[in-house]
C-alpha cells in the first residue's frame, strides 16, 4: 500500500514547465491558469500613475549581472518574512508584471532575484500585501511566507474576490467570498513528517492529472512549497502544496505528503469559484 501510494505521489510532483501541481509530479500533461474574476474597470495599469506617486518614492537599483530567477522549482535568498503570516485579512489586490523584473528586499533596497510575468506558461498573479512610498509587496511563489518589493510601473492589479482558509488541527478549510464565508469543508490535511506549511500563500493556477485518486478533478497548485523537502519522497522534492479532490470518502485526518485533501463536490465548487491570485492562509 505505501509503495502504491508513493507511484500515485510521484504522479503528483509536478514542475509547472509540464504542469503545476501540490503533491504533484513532473509528467503530468497540462496546466492551465485559473479563470480569475472579471477585470475591474478601476484596474491600474503598471501601478499607480506618476503624478499619484510620492515625490519621496526611492529609486529601484539595477539589478546585478547573474540574478537568480524564481520559478515553480528555483526559490531564492534575502528576502523577508512575511510580517502578517497568519493574517485572515483578504487580500483584495492581484499583481502581475508585464516584463520580467527584478524584486527587491525593501523599498529602496537590494534586488534580490528576477519575477517574470508567466510561471512556465502560467500567468503569475502574486497578491498585494503592502505599500509604502509608492512600492508595492507581493507574496512571493516558491518560498513560504516570504514577500518581495516591487518599485512603481512595469505591473498591471487586478481584484481579487475571493480567499481560502485552512485550519489544520480542525481540519477544515472555508472559501471565502468578498469577506463572507460561503461554505467550510472537512478536509485531510499533512501528516506529521509532512505538514501542510503554515502562514499566506496563493493559487498559481491548476494542473489537470491523470490519476484516478483525484476523482478525475484538477488540482489547484499553490505557491507553497514542502518546509522540509527531505521528509517527501525523491520524487516530490520539487513539488508544490495543492489542493485537490480525493477518491476515497477519509477525511479529518492528518495523512498527506502536504496537500489538502478535499471531497470531490467540495473540490468542484473550488474550481467554479477560485482564480490565479486567490490567497490562501493555513493556521495551525
């Protein structure tokens, strides 16, 4: 049985070059972005406009020769924690870059890696956390609880309506729309050895995987990734947390490799509702 569980794992470890994935594999055959909510004629495009800017607004500095790229399996160093890892707070803003630019540590501060505006093929819609001096903070995919700064221009923000919020230790996860719960599910969540990560995260988009075990569902891939990759088997050290439908009716236990477990009428109502962007919080 574990062995057989550990093929159907390894399914699941998806790199977002084929397609995105949570417990997800690197042969699975597609992904796609989530469909997001219809632009919001208020949109602002590459940020707020120049005359609306602080006179005060610090320069971005030129990136360095050699900056690493953050995409679905490469993280990077130097970047601060999120200050408001288990904030509930919806996150009403989706930022997503027209060119690939460099992020940097602080407003004003180092550049520490470069974002693109796709994550292999998949538009990356990054959720606003902050802004100060005319700088904006995103969370940042690949790299639990951390956040990157973004200088004024080069990006669109777009809303976002809706928020996903998991409860390990009850074991349930709630969508939230505009502020109101809708509906709570009793989900699986990690085992012990590999817990689903605490703190914000986001939807990157969904990955359609052949396995049976997700009752013929996509899977939403997230930005989150393993806390400790070495507790995963080999062939999940590149995957992302998702979320996804389960064949079996086991649910309230703490069993997967990380990923929420969710009833498949549960997970289908995920899919109708929730688009690239969407933040995701999981509290103890």
């Amino acid at each position: 049985m574990l062995a057989r569980r550990a093929a159907v794992l390894a399914a699941l470890a998806v790199t977002l070059a084929a397609p995105l994935s949570g417990c997800s594999s690197k042969h699975a055959p597609s992904v796609t972005a989530t469909t997001p909510a219809a632009p919001d004629p208020t949109t602002l495009v590459g940020g707020p406009s120049p005359a609306a800017e602080p006179a005060t607004t610090p320069p971005a500095a030129p990136a360095a020769a050699g900056l690493t790229t953050i995409t679905y399996t490469q993280a990077a160093t130097g970047f601060p924690a999120d200050p408001d890892q288990a904030s509930t707070t919806p996150l009403a803003e989706g930022l997503q870059l027209q060119a690939k630019s460099p992020v940097y540590d602080a407003v004003g501060g180092a550049p520490r890696a470069y974002l693109t505006p796709q994550i292999s093929g998949v538009d990356l819609v990054m959720p606003v956390v902050a802004r100060q001096s005319g700088w904006v903070a995103v969370l940042l995919p690949s790299m639990n609880r951390s956040i990157g700064w973004l200088p004024p221009g080069n990006y669109t923000v777009t809303p976002l309506h809706d928020q996903i919020i998991v409860h390990r230790a009850a074991f349930t996860l709630t969508w939230v729309h505009e502020g109101q719960a809708q509906q709570t599910w009793t989900v699986t969540v990690g085992a012990p050895a590999t817990e689903t990560p605490l703190g914000r995260t986001f939807v990157l988009g969904r990955s359609s995987l052949p396995s049976k075990v997700y009752a013929g569902l996509d899977v939403l891939a997230l930005g989150a990734v393993p806390d400790d990759k070495n507790a995963v088997a080999s062939g999940l050290a590149d995957a992302h947390t998702g979320i996804h439908a389960w064949y079996r009716n086991e649910f309230g236990y703490r069993k997967s490799n990380g990923c929420v477990r969710m009833p498949p009428a549960a997970q289908k109502v995920l899919l109708s509702a929730i688009g690239s962007g969407t933040s995701v919080v999981v509290l103890p």
